[in-house]
C-alpha cells in the first residue's frame, strides 16, 4: 500500500462508502448513473452509484492528478473490493449513446461540461445533480438555458443535512491551508473575509484551534494599520476579483505583513504580488473553484458529498424532475 496516504486505504474507503450510502439511504436502483472515474478520494464517487444499485459509466481522462489507464485500474480494483465491479465501465471518451442513456449525469470534473450539445443527447426523463450547493454555482458547468429548453431538472445539494454534514470540515481545511502556509492558527489573529454560508464553519474550526478570529463580509471602510497574521478570502466567486487591484493595496497599507489565503473566491494574484502581498496557495485555483479541496481533510468530506449529490439525482429521478414534498427532498437545494 505504499504510495498513498494510509486514510485512503481501500478497505476503509469501503466501510466509509456502505456507511454513507446507508446513512443517506441511497437507492439507485434501475438508474444508468453518468459520472467521473478520478484519482485520490475521488475514486469513490462511480463506487458509491454502485453501491446503491446503479448501472454506472465513468468517464476518465489522464491529468496531472493520474493516467486513465492507472484510474481507471484503481477504480475497478476498488470497485471489486467492494463487489460491484460488474456495475462499472469506465470510458474515456463522452460518447452519444452513452449519454443518451444516462438518468442520472453528475457535475462531475470529467463529465464537465454539460453544454447544450450535450444535453440534447439526454432523454427526457433525464436529471442532473450538481455536487454542490446551488448557490455556488457555476456557469461553466452547466448550461441551465438548454436545460430550462428541453426541461431537464437540475439541483444542488443540501450539504448541511445531516445525513451529509460536508460544513463541518470548512473549519478543518481552513486550518490546514493556513498551517500549509506557514501561520501556526494558534494564537494567530485572522481575518475572515466571508460573503457566504461558510462563515460561522469557518470561524467555529479556526477559533476551536486556538485563533483569534474576527469575521466581515468584506475589507472595512477605514484605511487603519491592524495587526492580522492571515486574511483568510472566502467571498463568493463573482465577474472580477474578490480582491483587486485596490484591495491589494489596502491590504499592503492595512494589514502589512499579513499573508492572503485563499479558501474560495478569486483573487487579483499580479496585484497582490506587485504590492508585496504573499498569497496562498502558491498555485492559484482555476476561477470559481476552492483554493484548497476538500479532499486535503481526508476522504471522508468526498464520501459524504458525493454521496449527497447522488441522492440529489435519485430524488430527481424517481420524482421524473419533480421534487416531491417528503424527507429525502431535504437533500435537495434547488436552483
């Protein structure tokens, strides 16, 4: 087992994967699951469909993250492990049939994106889960016109269900990228920037490691000196920076010394660079996404969204795009 990290262990990531889809009481059963075959704890998303009794076909590609061939290796090893490796084929080309028999498409990476051409090939009682919440959703993954044309249900999921609970690690990896970059947390004064949702997860895990921690929904009005040791971004990705050219400044004048980590929301790295403002981490995330995965806490946060978003597809599904009123439409945050 050499080579990954001992909490990815297969056999673990096994019970965790039985253990979420019991929790969320997830029954795929009858539906051709359309979703990503990836590295690291992102193997078990096609695992879990299956899991729970879908068909599933898992689209891989090889990144920086792996070859298709080693994925596509790994997944199936994983995939036997837990027995349900005849449910699986993992493809690398997003080809028309296969997309014309999917019920269920997830947002996934690979499977991304969903423009209109794609989504003219679905069938009509066809759903797409996203693997998030709605409100943080992204343009680029979907194309929610030809979806609203051809009336094809898409929704978000409830990550703050219980049976899900994927906000309670933002605390984790909030500490994580800042020790990453070198602030110890305790003891440290932070800065929470945060427009969202995330911010009461975020404060609650950085003061439970010993910060002291002060929360605004975004740089304050006055321009006057404070010592922080991080100014921690989690502002909403919008059209342009979170941090531009302007606060970039303002933080150099205000905050001077203090280090700029990105948890989720752009940020004007040039700028930042040229007024003398460290940032991390050091490679910028594409625009939209999280500066740190959820993964970097371990599989468990993977398990339980992903998990979630294929609840979100069955309640879709089994509702033909229709969320009915009942407890399982709790898992569902609708667009």
């Amino acid at each position: 087992m050499s080579g990954i990290r001992p909490g990815l262990h297969p056999r673990r990531l096994v019970r965790l994967m039985k253990e979420a889809v019991n929790r969320c009481k997830l029954n795929l059963s009858g539906a051709v699951v359309l979703t990503e075959a990836a590295s690291g704890a992102y193997i078990v998303t096609p695992v879990l469909a299956a899991l729970a009794g879908a068909d599933v076909v898992a689209i891989t590609r090889t990144t920086k993250y792996g070859a298709a061939d080693e994925i596509t290796e790994q997944t199936m090893r994983l995939a036997a492990l837990a027995r349900v490796a005849s449910r699986i084929q993992v493809i690398t080309e997003k080809c028309a049939d296969v997309v014309g028999r999917a019920d269920i498409v997830t947002n996934s990476g690979h499977v991304r994106p969903i423009n209109s051409a794609m989504i003219g090939l679905l069938k009509e009682s066809a759903v797409i889960s996203l693997m998030y919440e709605a409100w943080e959703f992204r343009a680029g993954d979907v194309d929610l016109e030809a979806c609203r044309t051809r009336r094809i249900a898409v929704a978000g999921t409830n990550e703050q269900h219980p049976a899900v609970d994927v906000f309670s690690y933002l605390g984790t990896l909030a500490v994580k990228l800042l020790l990453d970059a070198g602030i110890a947390v305790y003891g440290s004064e932070i800065l929470v920037l945060c427009d969202n949702p995330f911010a009461p997860f975020l404060e609650k895990g950085l003061r439970g490691a010993g910060a002291r921690v002060e929360v605004a929904a975004s740089l304050p009005a006055a321009a006057q000196k404070r010592a922080k040791d991080a100014i921690l971004v989690a502002l909403r990705p919008r059209h342009g920076y979170a941090l531009g050219v302007g606060e970039a400044a303002f933080v150099r004048e205000c905050f001077p010394g203090a280090i700029v980590a990105q948890f989720w929301g752009d940020v004007h790295r040039a700028a930042l660079e040229a007024a003398s403002v460290s940032c991390w981490p050091l490679d910028p995330p594409p625009a939209g996404h999280m500066g740190i995965l959820p993964s970097a806490a371990g599989p468990e946060p993977i398990v339980r969204l992903q998990t979630g978003g294929l609840k979100v597809g069955e309640v879709l599904w089994r509702g033909r795009g229709k969320v009915r009123h009942s407890a399982e439409s709790e898992f569902v945050d609708a667009l």
